[in-house]
C-alpha cells in the first residue's frame, strides 16, 4: 500500500483528521536557532550556554543582524527559536526576528517582554523543579524568580512554561504546575542536565522513572493545559524511538552549515534539511542546539528529540497507533509554537492526551537512563 493511501486510510478517524488538517493549514516548519546575546541576568547551574562557554563570542552588531535575516529568509526559514544569554535584554533584537520569522523567546522570566511589536511571538518561560530547586539552581539561593516570572506574565496569552524536572521532581512540583495553569498559559517539560555534576536528586543517572510518571501525571491532572505529548515523554526518558537508540547519528537539530556534521549529514539518518544553530556573532554555525562539544549521552533537550521524531513520520506508518503518537506529538508542538489557532489547539488538547493514554495504555513506563543506549557522538 502506497504512503498517501495509508495515511488516507488512518484520516478516516475524526481526530487524526483534524490533527492533520490543523499541521497541514499551519504549513511546513523551517526552523534556525540563534542566541540572540552573550548577556544573561542569570548564570543558572546546569545551563548549557555557560557549561560550554558559548559566552565567549561577542555579539553581532547591528547591520549584521540585518544581514543575516535576509540570509536566513532567502534560505527560506520561516521559525526561529531565539535563545542566549537572555533575549528580554534585548528587545530591539527581537522586534526586528519578529518581522521577519514567526519567533519562540526562550526566558529565564524575571523581566517582561513587551507587547509592542511583539504581538504575535510566542514566549517559553523556564522553571526549574519546584521552588526550593528553582531557587537554588538559577537564584543563587535567594531569588525566588518563579513568583516574579508569574507577575511578568500573567495572563500573557503568549507565554508557555518550560518546566525543566530533575530525576526525582519533588512533591511541591505539582504546585508549580497548578500556579502555572491557573496563570493562564499552557505547560510544557524538559529533563534536567546535570552538567556540573550535583548529582543526588537532581541527575537522571539513576534513571527517569519519577519524571517520567511525574509528567503523565500532570497531563491527567490538567490535560487542558500539559503541552507535551505522552510520546514525546515516552521517546526522551526512554531514548529510544522504533528500534533505534538516541544519539548523534539519529539527531535532527544538527547545523546543516556546520562543517564538523559532514559526515552526520551522509550516514542516511533523517536530519532537518535547514536548521542551523548561530551563537551571538551569528557566524559559522556550532555543530547542534545545545553546543559544539556536548556528550549527546547527556542531552535531554525535548526540542532536539522532537526533531528525531518529526524526521521520522514514515517510520510511524505501521499502525494507526504508531502514527497517531508521531501526529499527536507533531500537533502538540505546532500548539506550542502558537502556530495553531489557540482556540482550536486547546479544543483538541484534551482529546489527544486521552487518546493517547488509550493507545499507550494506562502504566506504560519509560526504560529510564539506565537502559538507555547511545550512538557515538561520532566528530
């Protein structure tokens, strides 16, 4: 049976079309990440830009930013996620990404992001675990950013919270998760890296069990709210996806323009044909999202695995439930990037997760880290 016919057959199901349709209507992601400035207000524990010293370029001025947008737009880009250091400094910058690409700011949360001429972003506001983690992770054990991250942006219909778990996401997490939703926004994970080795609660050496659950749990608890979808949650704790084990050799957010990928882009694994990752010069791409040397072993970054499984929508043919998880966590990320009407997504939301939970069946758990099998970072 031909590709098209398969599909054509699982869109016989009310919400898989609806699902398709909405990504269709959205269009094709052509996505880049640029850190936007070498300056933060913060200097969290466990932050890549710092752990691998993507500080030390300068940054760009201002006519070559203006070069760069025409170059990125005549390669066709379309959506930039734009990190740093911290891009609520510099909201010049942002305003002039926003009128050409549709944007995702990634903030640390303890300065507002004006409206004005950025009307249409869409805003991923971080917290760290609960409070206490927060507090000790990124304010320096004293600055309880989270409450003022909450004032900055309530009721701020771009906004989504990136809540990043440690492997044993204490019980007062779940108060985050309820303040978040109850701020108005939606509620997305990620997985703590612990790059400086504090070990204890905080790293996933010992597996990923409790995050894991944790997160299936908030989705039952709110899932008018959980953006992330149970198969993403599934793929990152597990690192694995239909056979194939995470790592270098299978991940899709590598610099295409990066010449240490060469070899990566030729082993016939799926990649975005199109990303690139820009440090603060915005000059020759470093080789992946998270930096130029990072052990892929300790990459949990959701966004990068999603681009594993986005590559990979032929590989999910096999049953409707192998391609409703691909679909499901496919339109769960156009939400989350603003590029379905909100209305329509946070309709659909709930619908997915139980569908999901039908597919996957209730209790499925991950393999944790410490079955987790990595290809060689292979540079």
């Amino acid at each position: 049976m031909s590709i098209r016919a398969t599909i054509d057959g699982y869109l016989k199901d009310p919400l898989t079309a609806r699902m398709w349709a909405a990504t269709k209507a959205a269009g094709s992601v052509r996505s880049i990440s640029v850190d936007i400035t070498h300056i933060c207000n913060l200097r969290c524990k466990g932050c890549y830009f710092f752990a691998e010293a993507l500080d030390d370029v300068g940054e760009a001025d201002d006519d070559t930013l203006a070069e760069f947008i025409q170059r990125e737009k005549s390669r066709g880009i379309n959506f930039v996620t734009v990190i740093g250091g911290e891009p609520s400094l510099r909201p010049d910058r942002l305003r002039k990404l926003a009128k050409a690409f549709r944007i995702m700011v990634v903030t640390n949360g303890l300065r507002s992001i004006p409206r004005e001429g950025l009307e249409d972003i869409t805003i991923a506001v971080s917290m760290w675990g609960d409070r206490a983690t927060d507090r000790e992770l990124r304010g320096y054990g004293k600055i309880d950013i989270f409450d003022r991250a909450l004032k900055n942006f309530a009721g701020d219909d771009r906004a989504r919270w990136y809540i990043t778990l440690p492997a044993k996401p204490p019980a007062e997490t779940v108060e985050v998760v309820d303040a978040c939703v109850a701020n108005g926004q939606l509620v997305a994970f990620n997985f703590y890296g612990d790059l400086q080795g504090l070990g204890d609660d905080l790293s996933h050496a010992g597996g990923f069990d409790p995050a894991y659950r944790f997160v299936d749990r908030m989705i039952d608890r709110h899932p008018q709210a959980i953006c992330m979808s149970r198969y993403i949650n599934e793929v990152v704790t597990s690192g694995r996806m239909l056979g194939e084990s995470w790592g270098y050799d299978v991940c899709g957010s590598v610099s295409v323009d990066a010449p240490q990928n060469a070899g990566r882009l030729r082993n016939g694994k799926s990649y975005n044909p199109f990303f690139n990752a820009y440090g603060p010069d915005l000059g020759e791409p470093r080789r992946c999202c998270v930096g130029d040397s990072r052990d892929c072993s300790t990459c949990f970054d959701v966004w990068a695995h999603l681009s594993w499984i986005g590559m990979a929508m032929e590989k999910h043919l096999a049953s409707h439930a192998d391609f409703f998880s691909w679909l499901s966590t496919m339109t769960v990320f156009y939400g989350a990037c603003g590029l379905i009407p909100a209305a329509e997504f946070t309709e659909m939301l709930p619908r997915i997760h139980a569908r999901s939970k039908a597919h996957s069946g209730d209790g499925a758990g991950s393999a944790g880290l410490q079955q987790r099998e990595y290809a060689s970072v292979g540079i």
